[in-house]
C-alpha cells in the first residue's frame, strides 16, 4: 500500500481528474504517465477497496477500473460506485478474453472499455471524452438544482418585503438580494450597485464577500468598466474568460440590469465562481433574480399619498376629458387617469361610478369599448365588475393567467 502512496504524492492528487484502480503497478504507472503528459493528473489504487475508499475525492470525474482484479473484483467496483457516485463516468480495462463481462460492465452502466495492451492515444481520447460528458452531467444537475431552489429565493424576497417596516425594506431588500444572488449561483463575491442620478455613477448599495466596506468602495461613472457599460447600455453581461485584476478579480462575472428603459435603478453583479465559470445559465438566473428585485424596489420607494406634496386644489381640481378627434400623445396613460378620476368623483352610486369610469375610458380612447376586470381575492379568478352596454357580453370570469386580460395581469405588461 506504500507504493501506491508514494505514487500518489508524486503527482499533486489535489488536482487528480482520474482515479486509476488496477492491481498490476506497470499498468497504474504506465496510465498515469500516459495521462500526464497529456496534462490529466491521476490517482491512484492497488485494489478495488481502496479504489472505492479514494473514490470520494472531490474533482474526479472518471475512473478507470481493471476488470479482473483479486478480492474485490472490478464488475462489484463498479456496482457500487455508480450507486454511491452516478455522476462518475467509469472506463473499464479487459483484456481480449473478457467480452461477457464487458458487456455485464457495459449494462451496469460503464461509459467505455479499452483493451489491454493500451493504445496512448486511444486511451487520451476515451479519458477526454468521459471528462467532458461528466463536465456536461456536472453542469446539467447543477442547473437544475438552482431552478429547484428559484422559487423559493424569490419568496423569500417577497416575504422580507412584506415583513419590513417601509422605511427600511429597501436596504434590507439590497442585502437579500445580494445574499440571494450568492447562494443561486454559488458565487464568492455578489453586490447591488445602485444609480446615483445627481453625479452618474453607480454606487454599491449591498455586498457579500466584499474585501473591505460598502461605505469604502468606489463608484463607477456610467459607461466605464464593464459594470458602467452594462449599465448604460441596459443590457446583461456575461465573461466567462477575462484577464483579472482591476474591480473584478475573478476571470469570471455576470452582471445585468435592475430595471428596464430608461426606469433602471442599478445592477445586480456576481463574481468569483466557487466551481468553474458562469455560463449563459447563470446569467439567465441573475436576470429573474433582479426582475424580482426590480418590482420590490420599485414598490418599496414609492411614497404613500400622504407623503406627497400637492395642495388639496391640485388633488380635486377636475381635469380636462382629452379631446377624441385627436390622436393618442404619449402621455395618454396620465391624462386617461385623470380623465376617470374627474368622472368618478363626481358620481356618488357605486354603479354610476363605474359607469362614468367606463365612458371616460372609451371617450379618451377614441370610442372604444370598455370592460373593467376585478381580480376575486378568494378565487384568483378575474371577474367583470362593469362594462359598456354597447360591449358584446363578456365572459363572468376567467383563470388567472389564461388569455390576452389574464396575461396582462400576470405579466404586468400592457398589450396593444
């Protein structure tokens, strides 16, 4: 056993990708330097007990596994590491002799087979394909774990908002989504910068596994560095391979928007993969991550009623109803809120209230015609509180979600 250790510590097995379990040494060591030249480092065991004992090391990703060995043979080997490491791509060693217990490995589930003697070449190429479909494996159960986990970071946004007092939800939102951000996509470094309006800058606002305070990091003018581009441009981020040094230390980062047009509030930024680099799925994540954040922040700054301020005539005064031979302005949305408020609080029944509503609507709207849809709060459902007399019956209610008026609702976005 002091063999195999001593070839252990001749090769670095901190960075062992392959584990070599083969009872005969010239076969070990000849594997071993074969895969090391071709910059693979390796493993090594005598038997298949410490084959399996060693198989718990963590970066491996193939094994390759003699067939006929003493004690412990190679078919009961790999039985037990594909139960205990499915993800571990298996390549077995026969000799020419062994074609009914290769094909009892290959049902069990191993990813190759190579005859001895061993071809280099062939042997380099088998390990570097069972490297990448492990790789491939890896990253597949990685992705699918964060979209398990999704959901829940982004109740748990909306849980802290609704449980923090208003005059501290934005801070606390900023730090949770920056811890989020950590934890979804494993990474060692997240922060929230935010936009300064008054000098044009982002300024962190939340971070985790920063090097020194919040209060102490230096703002980035817009259209500078790769967080000021991404800003400005409003468009996400992705490097998977960049030279480090400078605000980013890491090779690799992932950065996008909070807020969309010309409504952006900041970034949300990643860095410093623990595993590996980002990739598009990542990116992706940190980009449902901050729409969530967008809406919360968005909500959490808004002032209440009170808070405003406007004199009592410019809350009452009615407004003027927008002419209907005139095309739609831009600010039609503002001017058709003004139009059913005048026409509303000049009503005093609740059905003429609605009725008003309604005819101020379609009037701003060029003589459309008009539904108002309410959301049932027991339900879910969307039910038709009022529409115009002129209008073809619309269904009582409909599903949350389904059709052109649930999908509005759900998205948030108007459809024209």
């Amino acid at each position: 056993m002091s063999g195999a250790g001593g070839e252990e510590d001749a090769m670095g097995e901190g960075e062992a990708r392959v584990l070599v379990v083969d009872d005969e040494r010239f076969f070990r060591e000849a594997i071993r330097d074969t895969l090391g030249a071709a910059g693979h480092a390796c493993l090594l065991a005598e038997n298949g007990s410490e084959g399996l004992e060693k198989a718990s090391r963590p970066g491996l990703g193939v094994a390759i596994l003699d067939i006929q060995m003493p004690g412990l043979n190679g078919i009961e080997v790999l039985r037990r590491l594909r139960a205990s490491h499915p993800l571990l791509r298996v390549i077995i060693l026969s000799s020419q002799t062994d074609q009914e217990v290769v094909l009892e490995a290959l049902r069990l589930g191993a990813s190759d087979y190579l005859a001895k003697p061993l071809h280099e070449e062939e042997l380099v190429l088998a390990v570097e394909r069972a490297l990448e479909t492990h790789a491939v494996s890896v990253r597949w159960r990685q992705t699918r774990e964060r979209l398990e986990a999704l959901p829940a970071k982004l109740a748990e946004l909306r849980a802290v908002a609704a449980a923090t007092e208003p005059d501290r939800r934005s801070q606390v939102l900023r730090d949770r989504a920056a811890v989020a951000a950590a934890e979804l996509l494993d990474a060692a470094r997240t922060s929230v910068m935010l936009l300064d309006r008054g000098e044009n800058v982002l300024r962190v606002a939340a971070a985790v596994g920063a090097h020194v305070p919040v209060s102490e990091m230096d703002p980035v003018p817009l259209g500078e560095g790769a967080s000021g581009a991404a800003f400005q441009r409003g468009e996400p981020l992705l490097v998977r391979d960049a030279v480090s040094g400078g605000r980013y230390e890491s090779t690799s980062y992932a950065l996008t928007p909070i807020g969309d047009g010309d409504e952006r509030l900041g970034l949300l930024c990643a860095t410093e993969p623990v595993a590996g680099g980002f990739g598009e799925e990542e990116l992706a994540l940190l980009r449902v991550l901050a729409q969530e954040v967008s809406s919360l922040l968005a909500a959490s700054d808004k002032p209440a009623l009170s808070e405003l301020d406007l004199a009592e005539d410019e809350l009452l005064a009615p407004p003027e109803i927008i002419d209907s031979g005139q095309p739609l302005a831009d600010d039609v949305d503002v001017e058709l809120a003004r139009a059913i408020c005048a026409a509303t609080t000049s009503e005093v029944a609740p059905e003429r209230i609605l009725s008003a509503a309604l005819s101020a609507a379609s009037v701003a709207l060029g003589e459309a015609p008009v539904a108002l849809h309410l959301v049932d709060p027991e339900t879910g459902e969307l039910r038709v509180e009022a529409q115009q007399e002129a209008l073809r019956p619309d269904r009582p209610t409909l599903p949350p979600g389904r059709g052109l008026t649930g999908t509005v609702l759900e998205t948030r976005c108007p459809i024209t």
